[in-house]
C-alpha cells in the first residue's frame, strides 16, 4: 500500500539513511549493534547483494533480530527490494536440526513475541513475510522432518505450531492443510510437553473442523459470502468499520438459526457459536449507523447535535513516523473556522489549551462519514492531533481500515468539489473491542456448561468447593452465615435465596433469575 501511494506521488517514503538523520540520538549504540543494523539494511535494501553460505545467513538472521522495533524491521524486509529474497535464502542454505532449533526459531521468534505487528493492516504484513518463511526452499519440509524425527526443543516445537496455525489460513495453504490433517504431526504437537504447543495444536484441529463446517454451509444458497465487499464465511476477513457497498445493501444478512447450532450435525460448536455471535453483535451496529447514514439524507429533520466539518481540501496521505508507521489515513485541510463555539475567537494558544483540557471537542477515534459531493464515500476514525487543529487553517486527520478501498477514496477525494466530514454519533466504541475479541478466540470459556450441556446429565464440580458453607446452608440456612463468612452486617436470606447461593457455589454455571427487588445481587456478591 506505501508502495501505490509513493507512486502516486502523495507520499514520500524516507530512507533509513533519511530516517536516521532527522531523529536526534541521546546516545551511540554499542559497536556490534551499530554493525548489526549497518548490515542488515545493507543487504535488505541492495538488490545486488546474495546470501552464499551459511554463516552470511546466520551474520543476517542475528542481524534481523537485532532491530530494536519489530514492526519498524518488518516495514523494512517487506519494502526493501531484497528483504524477502534475503530471508528465504538464509533459511534455505542451512536446513540441519541444529540451524533450526537456533538461528531459524529466533528468527520467527522475534516477530511472533510482539503482538503489535499482528495489528498492522489486519496482518497482512506478518503474513506476507510468513509466506515468504514457509515457501522458503527445503525449510518447511526440513522443519517437519524435525518435529516427526523429535529434534525439535519445546520452543522449537511451540514457534512450529503458531507458524502452522497461520500458514492454513494463508490464501494457498494446500500444503500447510495436508499438514494439519497429518494424524502424526498432530498428535506429536498434542501431546507435547509444552502447554502452549498443545493449545494451539487444539486450535488448529478446531479451526480445520470449523473450516469444513463453512465450507459446507458455504456450497448452499443461504451460505455467506458474495453479498457484497465485506461478505466472507471467515469472520477473521469481515472488517470491523462496515463499507459503503455493505451500508447500501439490502440483502438479507447470513445468520444461523437456534436450530443449526443444537443440531447434532454441527462438527464443531464452539467456532460456529463464536462465529454467530460476531455476526449478531455486527448487526446490531450496522443497525445503529444505518440509522445514523438514513438520518443524513432527510433534509427536513436535520440532527443540529451533529458535529459537522464542511469545505474541506485534500491535503496529503497520514502514515505516521518513519519508526512508528499507524494505519493509512488522509489529512484534510480546513477552508473555513472549526464549528467549534467561540474558536474564530482564540488564537492558537489557546485553541490548543482548549482541546487538550477539552477532548470532547472532535473526540479522538470518533467515527466520521466522508461525504464527497453528497455521496457517502467511508467510514472512518478521527486521529486527533491537537497541534493540527488549532492551526490557521486548521487540519484534521481520519484513519481509513478497509485497505482495498482506500485507492478509490483518495482518488475521489482529490477530485471531488464538495468534501465533508459528518460525525457518526453511533457508539461504535462500544463495539470494536468485542468484536475484535471474537475474531480472536478459538475457543468459549466454560464451553461444556454453556453449548454442550445435556438436559439431565449432571455437571461436573468445580475444582474448588467450599464445603464447610455449603453444608452449613443446608443445616443451618443463613442463620450464622455472617460469623462463618466474617462479613460486618447480618446475613438474612429466604429459602429460595439459600438455594441459589447453594447452587452458585457447587457449580461452575449457575443461573439466578427473578423478578426486580428479589436481591439476585446479593446471591451473587456472597457467591463471589
């Protein structure tokens, strides 16, 4: 994406040379180190230079991970002429037990211990280079070799999974699904010493069933997928932030029934639970903005507590610093004061005082439309920066998350005449962190209690009971509850009271129902 906007000519890509010169440093970096970073961006960033044996490799994999910032180094490999080629070839001159249970598994160690560069554009950076690791010549094949052979340490075993739980959802994964289904490889990973290595053994089984269950739901009529540009069966490629072709759509959207999750038939519940529960909780916020985008046409009953920015220009692309790259975003130039009451009537002190002791005013990560000559053209988040918008004129800044869109945007943007921000007073916020979360999780806490319970089968204990207050519940009721629990009040509790605190306390799951005033709190307090 850096690449296309370069090319356009609205942004400027600096060089590490660049970089380095504009960034004062407090202090000089150690002699070794110093070499280390010389090295590596000599070989990521000339194309001429090649990997020969297998000491140059091991000189470049510790330089690699020798970058004190991951998503900088990333950034680097990925738009550095020889970044990837150089990567592949280091991994591929040395394929003995030895090169990877070190150099290799430090290598891929490095990048997946910062969770950040997992954020960056959705993944699709990490993955590009993971691509790049597993189709290097001979490595994959050799580091399967290892793991059958048991030549793999616990940490080679653990980076082994995690690399195998991403390659099969890479865009051509024939090979890492074969893998996956290998009885051999799995049950070498599921019954290793490591915990983490057996969980996310556990996770690939589960999401290689949960693929299969899509792809049957898929080969139907009412199946997800194709109603419009953020319609996917895997919920892991549906963006958050809805697009303008999703707001516009008047397709049913695709949501199990209760039927189809208590079917017997259903391979694996526990991903289509979390699969439905991302798409139910999404459609309740496309409700909410739908209603917002409806309410911006109506011209007779306009929303006055609405906060918007009209007369806008244009006025470069907003990838963050050099070191610190952030999500693609456009920055607009303001031809007319802020609607902000009493600003035209500050200078720029103090506009600044008042936004910083006043962030209700253009409130950061506040979802804006961009409106282009009375077309919705996105959806995006305001990315405050104070010092921006208490200039004369002032700029403000919008961050973009749906990357395929974003040549259309910008191109429409550059061209349109009439160009707005109009705020979405949608609590998206609400929103994001659960939805993210979902498409994280593999697994539902408490999943056996909550999807797989049998009416009639009785629940497993919990590991720790308190039985000294359940029995005296049962003999005594609550009458000296409170000098068995040290509480500083009285405990008084009804028959139907009792019960439930009994049942909270000898099960894992416990439901606690009734009508208001029934101190269903007070049941739960003293449980907890």
């Amino acid at each position: 994406m850096l690449q296309f906007l370069t090319s356009l000519g609205v942004i400027a890509i600096p060089s590490v040379s660049e970089s380095k010169a504009s960034e004062p440093m407090s202090t000089t970096a150690p002699p070794d180190l110093a070499k280390a970073q010389k090295h590596f961006h000599h070989v990521v960033n000339k194309s001429t230079f090649e990997i020969r044996s297998s000491r140059e490799a091991i000189t470049f994999i510790h330089s690699v991970i020798a970058q004190s910032d991951v998503v900088s180094c990333l950034q680097s490999l990925i738009l550095g002429v020889n970044g990837l080629p150089a990567i592949q070839k280091a991994l591929s001159l040395d394929t003995t037990p030895a090169f990877i249970n070190n150099q290799a598994v430090q290598l891929i160690q490095y990048f997946k211990q910062d969770r950040a560069v997992e954020t960056i554009q959705n993944g699709k950076p990490l993955q590009k280079l993971l691509s790049a690791i597993t189709t290097a010549p001979f490595f994959w094949e050799a580091f399967t070799k290892c793991l059958k052979l048991n030549n793999l340490s616990a940490l080679a075993a653990e980076v082994y999974a995690w690399l195998l739980l991403r390659a099969i959802h890479f865009p051509k994964n024939d090979v890492f699904l074969d893998v996956a289904k290998n009885n051999v490889i799995m049950d070498l990973l599921l019954i290793n010493s490591n915990v983490t290595t057996r969980t996310l053994a556990r996770k690939i089984q589960n999401t290689l069933a949960f693929a299969d269950e899509v792809h049957r739901i898929q080969n139907t009529r009412e199946g997800p997928g194709g109603r419009h540009d953020n319609d996917w069966a895997d919920i892991t490629q549906i963006a958050i932030t809805p697009t303008v072709q999703e707001l516009a759509s008047t397709q049913q959207a695709f949501l199990r029934t209760a039927n189809y999750l208590v079917d017997s038939n259903t391979r694996n519940i526990q991903l289509t639970h979390i699969d439905n529960q991302f798409r139910l909780l999404r459609e309740d916020m496309l409700a909410e903005i739908k209603e917002e985008t409806n309410s911006m046409k109506d011209r007779q009953k306009p929303n006055r507590k609405r906060f918007v920015i009209k007369g806008l220009r244009f006025a470069e692309i907003d990838t963050g610093a050099p070191r610190k790259r952030t999500q693609c975003g456009l920055r607009f130039q303001c031809t007319a004061e802020l609607p902000i009451l009493g600003f035209d009537k500050l200078n720029v002190a103090q506009r600044l005082k008042r936004l910083k002791t006043d962030l209700n005013v253009v409130r950061h990560e506040n979802m804006v439309c961009i409106v282009v000559d009375e077309q919705l053209i996105a959806i995006a988040a305001i990315n405050r920066k104070e010092d921006e918008l208490a200039q004369t004129p002032a700029l403000i800044t919008v961050q973009l998350s749906l990357e395929h869109a974003i040549p259309h945007i910008l191109e429409t943007v550059k061209h349109g005449k009439d160009v707005s921000l109009v705020e979405i007073n949608a609590p998206l916020f609400a929103y994001e962190p659960f939805l993210r979360k979902l498409k994280e999780m593999n697994e539902v806490p408490l999943a056996d209690q909550l999807l797989n319970w049998e009416r009639g089968v009785a629940q497993q204990f919990p590991s720790c009971v308190p039985t000294n207050v359940i029995q005296h519940l049962a003999r005594y009721g609550s009458q000296g509850l409170d000098t068995l629990l040290q509480t500083s009040k009285v405990i008084d509790l009804d028959r139907s009271q009792i019960e439930a605190l009994r049942s909270c306390l000898s099960h894992k799951v416990s439901l606690i129902q009734g009508p208001p005033g029934n101190h269903k709190i007070v049941s739960f307090g003293l449980s907890s």
